[in-house]
C-alpha cells in the first residue's frame, strides 16, 4: 500500500469487521480518517450503530463454543501463524498506522509494528499455558482442583494513540485463553484495527472470533459496554471516560479492565548521570509527540542539577526535528488533530502566567502550517498544585521543577491522582531501591523511561486503573477460575449429609 486511494480501496466494502468480512455501518453517519500532518482525508466511512455491535457480539458468541473448545496448541499454532502474516505486512501497517496517526515512520517500523508481532508470539505461547492448580486431597477422601477457563465474549475499546499495538494489547491475551471478542477502535484511527482482524482470518483464526465495530462512544461504545453478551470489557482512554465504563459495566456486573490516564515523574537524584537524564528526558517525554500514557511529563531534579538539567533539556529539545512522517530524519510528527494541537496549546498559553516556558510553546509555520504541529516545550517554575503540573496534557510538554530532599522528590512525585509509570535517575543502589518501593506507580523504570516488553505487565495505580496489559498477568484476567471437587470413595457419604439434614 502507498497512498490514500489504495487505503480506500482496501476498506471500499466498509470499516466494520464482522464475522470475517468487512461490512458498511449502519448509523447513517460517516467519519473522516485524516492524515493529521497535512489535514487530508484520506478516507470516509460509515459508523457503527447499535444493529452493528449487536450483529458483532452475535458472530463473537457464535464462534466461542468452537474457538474456547480448541486444544491450547490448536489456538497457539493459529496464532503462531497470525504472527508470520503479520510479519510478512509490516512495511503495509507501518504506512497505515503511520499515515491515520502522523507518526513518524521510524516509530511505526522499529516500535508499534515489531511489538505487536512480538506480543503476537509471546500470546501464541501463552496460550499453551493455561494452568490450573494441582490435584490434592485437602478434605479427607476429596480431591480438589482448579480449573482456568475462557470468561466467553469481551468488549474492548482501544485508543487513538497507539492503535494498532491498543489493538493487539487487547485481542491477543483474551483470544490465547479462548474468548472471543468485539474491539471497538478509535473512530479517528481504525484502519490498522481493521487490517489486524483481516491477518488473523489470513492466518486461518475462525471467523467471528476477532470482530471490529467502528463507532462513536456514545453509541456503539456504551452498547458494546451494556450489552448483556459481552462478560468483560477492557477499556484504555481517559480517567473521565472510564468512569463512565466503569458505571456501565458495574450494571450488568462485567468483569472490568481499565488502563486510564498518566502523569509520570521523572524524578532525578543528585547523583544521576546528568547526560543520561538529559537524553531520557527528551525520549520519554516526546515519544509519539508526547501523546502516550507513560510519556515523561514531570522531571523533578535535585537542586545541584537542576540548572544544568534544564539548560541540557532546552538546548536538546531545539534539535528536534518536525517533519513530514514519511521522512526517516523526522523525529517529531504532528500531534493526532488541531484540536487536539488547539487543546495542549491552551495548557501552555496557561502556564505563561505562572511559569517560564524555556523553549517551545508554538506551532511550527512554513510547510507544516498544515498540520497539527507542536514543538517540544520545556516549562519551568510552576508551581505543584498548577494546572500544567497536575493535568494530564498528552503532548510535546515537559514540566520541569527542583527538589531538595530524597523525601521531598519522592513525595512530589506521588503528588498527583494518577500512578501509571515513573522513573528514577540515580546512580546509587540504595536510592534506586527506596524509589522503587515508594513511589505509587504501575512501572518504576531506573535510569531508563518508556521500555516495554511482552513478558512483562503494563497497568497503573490509583486513577490509572486497574488491570493489567501484557504479560501473564494480562493473560489470566481474560480467564475464570473453577473449583472441582469429587468424592474418592465411590460410596454414598451418608455421615456428611446427616450433618446438613438430619437423619433421613
């Protein structure tokens, strides 16, 4: 694929993924796909309505008896094989992934795609691994054990920010343990979701075990969430709209997962390699143009380093290069719409009353006037209870402030409602240690910030939900627990019964 005509010529039969073909919505309304570096669209389809998620959970419930009914080493070797198809169209996803989001290619070929081919793997294996507990006898003649089983279908609804790598942290784990599932995507962002679906049939996946609606969140997002089929929903967006999940899946009593919002520290001793932090500062707080859950968004930096820190972040920060995504040298792509440029924007403009913006703070002119450009900006001076500190921005904005004590940085950088990722910069064991116990996040990186990998668990704390990505954990909480019992002796235990109703 190289250009928006084969995009929709690829999607000409519609943007939902039912029981393994694309289809049209049936809202009535359609959606845009924009290429956020240059404001074209690049393709218009019609949403999902309420009919359309009903259809998708009716495909997901008629292929469950079939999927969770396979051996763990049918499932595996399927998926095994969705990992090569993936492979083989990675140069496809990474244009896709990159044009629907204004990524640069460079991230889309060397970070979204080959992780999801990896998680694909790592969930391939997992699902040969779905354990019970042993057999023992812990009440005289019983014996006793536990089974682990697929919960039936699952709601998903993945965000815009990662879609195709959202996508997959969502599908693989609940599919290795046999359910089957409904994503709803990002209506800004479908078309890697769409194109994840259509590699797993490629890769012999049943029908109807991997179904996509694309809709808007009012409508077929709370259907999906409400919908009495659906036994667990997984969400991944903001604090305020996962409220409003949680609300719905709490009535009909789903089992819930949800990964919200972050505000991560980036907490830097006075010990620290000062180059190091420098350079992992301006990684973790512009990956993916700061529009990650995890980005760097608060460095607090021991007083002696403080000056030299902000100096070293402005001066690196203003080599950045913006460009065009398509251009290897671009480092920078445009943030996901104007209005979300508009909105991170109003944070800084804010911030100007009481603080220093230090570098950045404007949209880029000349060629990328047309886009929803941003430079990398770096505020200092404000204080911790202000908007810029506590709020989460999701762009290129690094908020930086100084701290005296061990005790003091580590108290600011619990300091907000959210707990999904941090990190610690110190060259001292004991220090890294401390900061590893107490601070109140999901992840605690040292010396690094951003690094994922499949084996282990993605999920925060406190206002960042609850539930975990990746990982075995992630893999267990799409399963159910069921305790056997039997009796050994063959005979009628008559003893026992006497005790509950008498002898009779």
């Amino acid at each position: 694929m190289g250009n928006g005509i084969q995009v929709r010529d690829r999607f000409a039969d519609g943007a939902q993924y039912i029981g393994g073909k694309l289809r049209s919505g049936t809202s009535g309304r359609h959606h845009d796909v924009v290429n956020p570096a240059t404001g074209e669209t690049v393709y218009t389809y019609e949403l999902a309505g309420t009919a359309d998620v009903d259809a998708a959970v009716a495909a997901a419930r008629e292929a469950f008896p079939g999927w969770s009914g396979a051996t763990p080493s049918e499932r595996a070797e399927a998926m095994h094989r969705f990992a090569a198809v993936l492979a083989e169209q990675a140069d496809d996803f990474a244009y896709v992934e990159s044009l629907q989001c204004g990524k640069p290619i460079k991230l889309s070929t060397e970070f979204d795609v080959p992780g999801t081919v990896d998680n694909t793997s790592f969930f391939a294996g997992a699902a040969r691994h779905l354990e019970g507990k042993s057999a023992a006898e812990y009440d005289g003649d019983h014996t006793s054990y536990v089974r682990r089983e697929a919960i039936g279908v699952v709601g998903s609804i993945a965000p815009w920010n990662y879609p195709l790598q959202m996508a997959a942290w969502k599908i693989l784990p609940a599919i290795a343990a046999g359910n089957t599932i409904v994503l709803k995507p990002a209506e800004i962002t479908p078309l890697t979701s769409l194109m994840f679906a259509q590699a797993a049939t490629a890769a012999g996946i049943p029908d109807g075990v991997i179904n996509i609606v694309t809709g808007a969140g009012k409508e077929a997002g709370e259907h999906l969430v409400g919908h009495p089929d659906v036994v667990m929903t997984s969400f991944t967006g903001s604090t305020a709209v996962g409220k409003r999940v949680a609300e719905i899946a709490t009535s009909t009593v789903k089992r819930l997962h949800l990964e919200l919002g972050g505000k991560a520290p980036f907490v830097v001793f006075d010990d620290a390699d000062l180059e190091a932090a420098v350079h992992g500062a301006v990684a973790g707080a512009l990956i993916n143009t700061g529009q990650d859950c995890t980005a760097a968004t608060r460095a607090y930096v021991q007083r002696p380093l403080y000056d030299a820190f902000v100096q070293g972040v402005a001066g690196l920060m203003e080599t950045v290069r913006l460009g065009d995504p398509f251009d290897p040298s671009t480092d920078l792509g445009p943030l996901i719409s104007h209005a979300q440029r508009d909105r991170v924007a109003g944070f800084v403009e804010r911030a100007r009353a009481y603080a220093t913006v230090v570098t950045g703070g404007e949209a880029p002119g000349g060629e990328l006037a047309a886009g929803a450009y941003y430079r990398p900006t770096l505020v200092a001076g404000a204080a911790q209870d202000s908007e810029i500190v506590q709020s989460e921005i999701f762009g290129p904005v690094l908020v930086v402030l100084p701290f005296d004590t061990d005790d003091e940085g580590i108290r600011l950088a619990n300091d907000t409602p959210y707990g999904l990722a941090a990190s610690a910069w110190s060259r001292d064991l004991y220090r890294a240690n401390r900061a590893t116990r107490e601070i109140k996040a999901g992840c605690v990186w040292v010396n690094d910030h951003i690094p994922i990998i499949s084996e282990m668990p993605h999920g925060g704390y406190k206002a960042s939900g609850f539930g975990k990505d990746m990982s075995a954990y992630s893999f267990e909480e799409y399963t159910q627990v069921k305790h056997v019992m039997y009796d050994n002796t063959a005979v009628v235990r008559k003893d026992w019964h006497r005790t509950i109703f008498g002898d009779r």
